[in-house]
C-alpha cells in the first residue's frame, strides 16, 4: 500500500478520553475512529489487523472440523422468549420493532438461533457431533462502553457452538476447542491464561475465560500460588470459613445507639470517628437490580461485587443509584444509608457481616449512624450471601493456600452449555437406541475486534505499536528517506515491486515528507521489518531494523531475501515457544 | 470436508413459498434457511460462496486503489437527521433507542458516516483521492420481502465512497469502478447488463445499475434496439410526445353521465360494458404517500409506477391502499374509484390520460361510474407528471426507435453523488488554489447476497445448480461409491488427502449412503467436477465429469491432474470471453 493516498490518519494529540494505551495507540495510529460511545469505524490498518485474527480464527477453527456459517443478526422475540432471556438479559440486548410491529433482538449472542437451527436440521445422532462458528458482529448495550473497543457496543466475534449426543462428547469438543483456542491466541501473540468464569446469563457449567494478561483493570484474575486454581474474580469464590471473622471487640454485649456523624460518610472517616478498624464498619451500597431497590451490606474493608449480588437476587441487570435516588429511597446522602426502617427496600448482607459485633451502620438519616450493632441480633431476617470480592488475603477457596493477583482482559470464553437451550427450543434428536434425546451443546466464543486491542495492549513502547508477525497489517514499512532523490526513489519503487511480486505485505512510505515524520510514522504503525532507501541505496544497500529492536543494520540489497527469511523463521519460534 | 458430518441439509421437498429458482435451490441444496420473513442464516456451502465472491470482490476494490475499511451498524439518528435521511428514509429504515434513550439506525446504507469520517480526518487536496470500501451488513426493512436472499431485510453488501476534488476525478474514479464491476460479475460468471438507474433516496446524478439478467420479474429492464440506451423501467422516461394518445370517438363534446354499472370493476369488464379500447377509461389507484392518500389516475391500457408516483410527490414511502382503506376514503370497493369529489385526497395524473375525451372513470359510489369524461375539461386542478411504466410499444426516449424489455436483478449499482453529502455533513478541503471546497463524491454497491443468489438463478439446470468455477463452494465433488469396499474408500481416502494438499477444495462424499443419493445430491450441490470412485477403481481409474456437461470419462489415476488442469483452464478462458 502506498502511503500517499491511504487512509492512515495518525494523530499527534490524542483526545483525552483514551485512558488506555491500546485506545490511545488505535487512536494515535489511524486504526480506529468513535462514531458514537461504544461504536467504532475500523480503518484500513485496523481492519487489516483484524482481518488477520480471523485468518488465525478460521484456520484453527477449520482444523477441528468446525464449519463456518453466517447467521443473522436480527433475531425474532419469540426466539429469545422460548429461552426465557428476553426478560433475562435485560438492558443489555438491544431490540427494535419492525414495519409491521414485530419484536427484534441485535444478535447479542446466538445460542437461540442455532438451536433452533440445529433443531429443525438434525434429528438424527448420525449426523452429530457437529460444530459451527461464525465471525459476525454482536451488539451489546454496555452500560458503561470504555477502553475505545476494548468494552464496545458493536464488535465483531467469533462465535462457536457444538452439538453433540453424549456428555463424554461434549467433553472432548470442549477439550478440542480449548487447545484450538491456546493455538489462536499464541499466534496472536497474546500472553494469556485460562480461568475459570462466571457463566453469566449464557448459563451452563464448566467455563473457562482466556485472559490476555494487562494491567488495565478491566478484569482481576485470581490464582493460588499452590494449586491450579485460577478465576475470574466475578466468579472466585470467597471460602465461608474465613468470612466469618469475627471481630468483637469485647465481653460486654453493646446495644444499638444512635450517634451523631456529622460530615463523617467514607469508611475511612468512619474508622478515624469511632476508632476502628474498617472490619466493624457495615458498608452499606444502594443498587436497583432489575425494578427493586437492593441495599448490599459488605464488611468495611471488603468490595461488593455486582455480578454475584445479581446472581443472589436472580436478577439480570445491577446498576448502582445515583445520589438522587439514594436521597428518594433512604432520605439522605449515601455515607449515612443503613439496614434499619427501609420499606420497600430488599437487605441482602456478605457473610462477612455475620462475625460484626459492636459495629457501626448508616442510619439512613443525615449525619447519623448507630453503633453497637451485633449483626446475628440486629439483622434477624437479612440473608447472608458470599457478595464480595475476594481479596488478596483471601485463601484459595480451593486448598486454602495463599492467592495471587493479575490483572486482565477476557479475550475468549468456553462453556459446557450441557441441555439449556435444546430443552428449552426442542433440539432433540434420535439416539443409537432408538430414544429422543435432547442435544448436549457447547458454546465458544472470542472477541476478535478486542483481540486486537488486547495485541496493542501487549505489545506497545512509547514509541508506539509493535506488531507481531501474523497480527501484523504489513509485515514490511518500507520507507523512501527522499522522494526527490532519483536513486532512492527507483530503488524503493523496484523493491516495493518486487517485494510484493514475492507476496509480501508492503507498507510503502512515498509521501513527500520529511525523514522524521516518516520514521516517528513508521515507529508508530509498528509493522514488523522497517527497510529504509536512504543514502546508501547508491551503494546498493539498504537499511534494515526490527520493530521490536529497533536496531539498524545495513544490508546489500542481494541479502535482503536472507535476512528477512531469518526475521521470519526467528517470529516463527518466538511465537511457538514465548508465550506458552 | 467430509459430508458425514457436514452441516449440508439437503432436502426432497422444498416449501411451497420458494417461487423462483435460486430460492429453492438455496434450499434445497442446504445452502439458506430463513430465520424470520427476509432475514435468513447461510449455512456452510451457501457462506462459502459469498465468501468467494466476496474474494473476487476485494481482489478487483484493491487493485483499483480502494481501501477497505469497516464502519458500524449502529448509525447516531443526528446523522441522518444531518443529512435529512432520518426523515426522507421512511419506514425502510430501522430504527431503535439504546438504553440511554438515544435513537440509531441500523445502516442501510453509509453515506452519512463515510462522510463525517471523511469530514474529518482529510482536510487537504493532497490527501485526496481517496476510495474506500466495505463487506458489510445492511439492514433493510423491506415492505414485501421475498425470493429468499435475493430481497431481504438483513444482507452482506459491498459499498465504496470515492471523495475526488475535481469533477473530472469523480469521472475518472467512476469510469474505473464501473470496469472493476464489470470484472468482478464476469468473474462471477454473470450475464449481466449496465443500465440508467434511478438514483432513489441515495441522491445524485449519474448512475448506472448492474443487472443480472434473469427472468423472475424482479426488475425490468428496457434497452433501445438502435442506440445505446438501457435503463430499469422504474426510472425509463416515457416521451412525453407519444404519452398524449388522443382517442376521441367523434366530433361531438360528451357531457358527464353516471351510469350504473353493476359489478362492472375490472379494466377488462368496463371496455366489455363500455364497448370501448382501454385507452379511453381513466384508471385509479389509490396510495398511502407518506401521510397522504393518493388518487392516481392512468390510461386504462398502462400501469402506475410507484417510484415516479413517489417522486412526484416528493414523498419517502408509497403503499397501495388495502380494500379497507379505500372503503374509508372513498366510501366504495376500489373498481368504483374515480376523481371527483374526494377531499382530503391528493389527485394526480400520468400524462396519459391528458388526450383522453369521451373517457370513463369510476364515480366514488358502489356499482357507479361517469362516462363523458373530457381530461382537459373536467380535472382542471389535476397536476400531470410521468407516472407509468413504459411498454414495449413505446419508442426510446433517447432516439425514438422501438424498444425491447428484458428482466434483471439488480446486483450493483454506481453513483455520482456530487456533492450532495458533503455539502450537508461539511466535507470540505483545501483545494490546491488555498480555498475550502465541497468534496466530490460517489458511491458504489454490490448485493453480495444477492449476487450470490443471481449466480444460481442463470446457472442451474432440473437437477440443481451449476457453478460456475470462481464462485464454486468447492471445486471437486469426489464421491466414494462404496465406504465398505476396501480399494475404494483406500483410493477415495488417499485421493481426498491428495488433492487437498495441493490446495484443491474438496467436498468429499463419504456417507454411508447409496449410490443414487450420492450421485443426486453431487448434481443439486453443483460443484464443477466430480471425481467418482467406483468399481474401477481396483484398476486404477476413477470417473470423472463435469457439472456443466454430465458426460463421465474414465481417468487413469496418473492422468487426474492433467484432466483437472485442463478443466481450470476451459473455466478460466470461459469466464474472460463468454459472459463480456
């Protein structure tokens, strides 16, 4: 691709709301562009990017006999409400209504369509084990679109679902589709781990997420320091044992009393006013979920976490209130919302409430709280649920040794669907004995367009992107130092040439622009080999670096073939071998 | 891949509301299953096709200089409301609120995003031209969708938008996009036709569409027998010389009379009770236009055309009124409809029934109608436009020479926008002379679907399709006649493994079934060759034919590739000459 007239707009300043480096280097780079929040337009080297992840997909894909369809992303109601999530998935799936007044989902993910597919095409288990994918583009209305496509509204996935007669056969799809999901993800280059995870509205069992490892917070991975245990912390499980820790602090019982608190509202001026340490404190936390109004109650020095509340409670959307509807439903700000005389209000606690004595708690009352309470004996009808997130000090809720914290994003995800979905739209099919039998289904999917950026994210210096080889938009940044000087320009446009004639991908600087601009440019975009036509090109050589070393050497143009073949051969085994 | 566990559900019998062939034959040979009315899943095969064409497609966009890019589904409403298409686009536009209460479309089509982007990321002549393109989903809410993919509500289309700074770039970049088309339906192996077209909603001038001739009535084409001149008969201009057909029956001005004429309702039944030609009754038919209720009258012997009826009036959606409907606002059934005395109703006329005297049209009253009609005289306020489709006899509006009427599908379509976008959505750039000026635009679709599904409908014969080499989900169909006979499933196995490792697609049958089933589904399926491995195999020969001619060869094992090379060949030197 010539550069000239390519749609390459790199930026010197990137807007203020990229937080995280991959959205600022998409940015920076000309990958991406926001059309509306959560909404983004890939451009040519985006695309070309993420074309190449689909590559990677669809080989690996096809080499364990899956086979590719396409399904629609508009998805009759009915569909959704024979499996019971149009209520389910709340505010997260879109839906429209068409000319005629038909109820529409956006294809968020399409368990109910395949089914249904699957369930008029096959009736026989001779036909089965089948597996088919798609790489299709899913919406989803985030609540909160962040980290440029990281978190977006519309993106494109990969999405996989098995059917098979026999548990042991879905266990076998499963096992096939985790190692063809390890082979994708070293090709991409991406250093990752698989976790266990939260199956979500989806449903099912076993499920494991593959986390591309970044520190960007956008998910916390748990894993023991002993044991193989590893897992999403919305799903890591908080051993009942340890949160019940009890923290009396004394012999007498003390009885409820009502405390003047002016001002005082965080856990921390909580401590400092009463004395304390955070674990006497009851942190109280206003969610709607769904159309009830939910106080959580969590230890002071513990965090609630969202997706295990609305497990708790069945619900199939958790939102925080605003301070509005906190002052609505408790009459005051939120440091003063409490357990006490809050009709209409549903109190679920953390079982790390349970070991509270002596404790302090909101009032629900302006500038007033209670202390003295004993939550076995203040809090009779509270049910007690594991709420929180775990923390680091939490043991592993596998053998009790210590954890350790990583942080991560969700590239991939595989689960074992088991009969969900084929009892509730009728995939049945005739067993080898004779019977009716419903269809045991797997569902797999990967976030290609977030692929990329967890790639950036990965693989990045101040400088800018640094592609990996099979990622790569162009594996060659060919740059042309003077366009104005005759041999350098013949030179570049005869290697452009016959580069290409040998099936590179080129990306060829002959913009009229100075050196500079074309080597920050060239740092920027990151494609693999950089060769540069300068003054030497009159002495038939040119010169070579690496994105990721950017060290140059000169090669005589009758070596070039050589030294890129080694390039090659040497991101070959780095990719084999590095991230294992 | 092995058809044992193949997603390829072929049936015997096909559902009755499959009318035209490509329709059935999608369904029949497993390649589509609708979801919802026009909204439908490619199945393996019918993906693998649009995957190829999708091939052919990008191949031609990159060597013009196109880029490809990819741009959401998600549209902002402030967008189309920029561009006044919010409104203009009528119902067929989809429309739907996320969770925040802010309104989208579902893109039926991209100017006002390529625009924008556009706007805002070129700023200088130097940068320009620039042509960019997508594979992409489009979201259509036909009002009458049908013939399987070929009119659907959700579609893969391929849409470039071309941004030139001079007229005669626009020219140029029009010129070479009109030759990439070519190329690509040839490479399609489609018999097709370039015709004016009308621009519709999209705006602009000059635009020509590519129709695969086929005769299912999906559209008209009408191409001169001397000049040049070919358009769709939705935009064909009808001379407005030949329109006023005067048919006066005598000397004497008639007066309006109502007659009664029971039953009397059908063109047909009224010349019968008139004893007159066609060309003397006024025909009516009533529209919904937008919000309006439409009276428009035409010679008896000649039909409405919506699209110039919705021109006319400006409006964004035209509908026949049901029976219901008229009965409201007519207070009659619709054979008794005429134009006097109907307010509220806006009457139009086609310039054909300017010569009408003596004429009849129907009196708004049951079993009624009024003869005498004299169109000068007695519909004074009546606006007259070109509202009917051209027949065959009337001369070409270019030369006046006869015409001639062939039936297409629509499966692309060029455009020259001018400036019509980036006037409204502020595309403007430097121009060399140092001034801010309008960029100049075009755009540019193919209905990748719907070429999929044109493919089929001019190659196929009884016993199913034919495709044609470039298109072919795979090029050989090799088919073991026996798995239980050692020497031919060894040979089948190894031949299988053979040809694939040289890069063959291979669709290898080795079902469990008999014979005859094999041999019918390899013909429904249609690839090229079929390689069949029977009992000659024991000599070392399989059988081999082509879809096209049926006629079986025996081919020595070492002679294969020779017989297939040569079969590639024929194809390819096919497709160059053929179809131009």
């Amino acid at each position: 691709m010539r550069m000239k007239h390519a749609l390459i707009p790199t930026l010197r300043e990137v807007p203020g709301e990229a937080k995280v480096d991959s959205h600022r280097l998409m940015l920076k780079a000309g990958l991406a562009r926001q059309l509306a929040a959560g909404v983004y337009t890939l451009l040519p080297l985006g695309l070309k990017a993420l074309r190449n992840v689909q590559s990677i997909i669809r080989e690996e894909m096809d080499a364990i006999g899956a086979q590719e369809m396409l399904m629609p992303a508009l998805h009759p109601a009915e569909l959704w409400q024979q499996s019971g999530r149009w209520e389910q998935y709340g505010p997260e799936l879109m839906r429209l209504t068409d000319r005629n007044g038909s109820s529409f989902a956006l294809g968020a993910t399409h368990e109910e369509v395949v089914t249904s597919l699957i369930a008029n095409e096959i009736k026989s288990y001779r036909k089965l084990p089948v597996t088919v994918y798609q790489l299709q583009t899913k919406f989803r209305d985030e609540r909160r679109p962040r980290f440029g496509v990281l978190r977006s509204r519309e993106f494109v996935m990969k999405d996989a679902y098995s059917f098979d007669t026999t548990w042991e056969g879905l266990d076998e799809t499963y096992a096939r589709m985790y190692d063809a999901y390890t082979a994708i993800f070293n090709r991409c280059g991406l250093t990752f781990r698989a976790v266990e995870a939260d199956p979500g509205t989806i449903g099912g069992t076993d499920t494991h997420e593959f986390m591309a490892l970044c520190a960007i917070g956008e998910d916390t991975i748990v894993s023991c320091t002993s044991c193989g245990y590893a897992a999403n912390i919305e799903k890591a499980e908080v051993s009942p044992s340890k949160s019940i820790a009890v923290s009396t602090s004394g012999a007498v019982p003390k009885l409820l009393e009502k405390m003047h608190t002016p001002d005082v509202r965080t856990i921390e001026q909580l401590t400092r006013f009463f004395d304390c340490s955070a674990d006497r404190i009851v942190k109280a936390v206003a969610y709607r979920v769904d159309d009830r109004v939910v106080l959580a109650l969590v230890r002071g020095d513990y965090a609630i976490n969202e997706l295990k509340l609305k497990h708790a409670l069945k619900g199939s959307d958790a939102a925080m209130l605003e301070e509005d509807e906190i002052a609505e439903a408790f009459g005051c700000k939120p440091g003063f919302i409490g357990p006490f005389g809050v009709p209409g209000v549903t109190v679920v606690a953390d079982r790390s409430i349970r070991g509270i004595r002596d404790g302090a708690a909101g009032a629900n009352e302006q500038d007033f709280h209670w202390t003295g309470l004993d939550a076995e004996r203040d809090l009779p009808g509270v049910p007690f649920f594991d709420l929180r997130n775990m923390t680091e000090s939490d043991p592993c809720p596998k053998c009790g040794e210590p954890v350790r914290f990583t942080e991560g994003i969700e590239v991939g995800h595989v689960f074992k669907l088991g009969t969900k979905y084929s009892d509730a739209l009728n995939a049945a099919c005739l067993t080898e004995q004779g019977s009716l039998a419903p269809i045991i289904m797997g569902c797999y999917g990967i976030g290609v367009t977030r692929t990329v950026a967890a790639i950036i994210e990965q693989h990045h210096d101040e400088h800018g992107i640094i592609w990996p080889l099979e990622a790569a938009p162009y594996f060659i940044h060919l740059i042309c130092v003077s366009m104005n000087d005759e041999v350098q320009r013949e030179t570049a446009e005869a290697l452009y040439a016959s580069l290409r004639a040998k099936g590179c991908e080129v990306l060829y600087d002959d913009r009229d622009e100075r050196p500079g601009v074309k080597f920050k440019d060239a740092d920027l975009l990151g494609m693999p080999v950089r060769i540069t036509v300068g003054k030497k090109a009159a002495e038939g050589a040119v010169e070579c670096s690496t994105r990721a070393e950017r060290v140059h050497t000169d090669v005589p143009l009758q070596e070039l073939d050589a030294y890129l073949s080694a390039i090659m051969k040497r991101n070959d085994s780095h990719i084999r071998t590095d991230s294992l």
